[in-house]
C-alpha cells in the first residue's frame, strides 16, 4: 500500500471516531444559508457533506486539497451523495490559495491548517485572505 493510500484508509477508519466532534464544530458555526465557502484541505471530502447541509439549500462548498488522489476520492464520494451541483473540488496548497481575495463567505479547516511546520501567521493571514470581510475562518485541531 502506498503512503497515499494508507493515508486515505487511515481517514476512513477514524471518520466514524471523529464525526460527532466535527458535526457539532460545525453546527456552532451556524454558517450562513446559501453563503459559499471553502473546505481548506478536504482530504478525501469527509465533512464537505456536512457543509454542503448547514449551508443548503443553495450553498456551495469548495473543497481543496494537495493531494490529486484526495481530490479524486472526494469528488466520487460527492457524486455518490448527489452533490456534485453544490460542491467543487481543486488541487492546491492550502499555504497558496488559489482563489482572489475574498472569494469565500467562510473557510473550514479541520486537520489540515492546525498543524504547520513553523510560524502560522503566513498560514493564517493566506486562510483569511480568501474569506470576505466579517467572515468565518474556522480552524479544527
């Protein structure tokens, strides 16, 4: 097996552990209905369902990630789901967003933006780059 793919089952095997946490974390939020956000690296598209629900019913979620084999398994779990006209998905660094300035309502981050190597500061103000004035960023670690 792959380091990839080892990585990818290790995300399916605990995605059951951590789904409360991650349904509560964003149900807090209340994200605002039909508002568009991004999904800083999705991995395999786990919580991109549950975005795509608080931010129904015309919402849109983007959901980015490093990894093209990510992004591939979370484009076919969002097809599986019926999902496909409300969610996106890109290959990118989360360290070099490639979106405009102020694209995004809110930006979600669970796993993924919580764990740089050095000084987060680059990290955050890129995170926030994105996100409209009086937006959400939402970092879960």
């Amino acid at each position: 097996m792959s380091d990839i793919e080892d990585y990818i089952a290790k995300l399916q095997v605990t995605d059951p552990l951590r789904a409360p946490v991650l349904q509560a974390a964003i149900a807090d939020l209340v994200l605002p209905r039909d508002s568009r956000g991004l999904d800083a690296g999705c991995g395999i598209g786990l919580q991109i369902p549950l975005l795509a629900d608080a931010v129904a019913p015309g919402g849109h979620v983007t959901g980015l990630d490093v990894r093209p084999k990510c992004v591939t398994r979370a484009e076919r779990l969002a097809k599986r789901m019926g999902l496909t006209k409300r969610v996106a998905f890109r290959e990118g660094d989360i360290n070099h967003l490639p979106f405009d300035d102020g694209t995004f309502g809110w930006l979600w981050s669970a796993s993924a933006a919580g764990y740089p190597a050095h000084e987060p500061t680059g990290l955050l103000r890129e995170l926030a780059r994105v996100v409209r004035p009086g937006g959400t960023v939402a970092i879960l670690v």
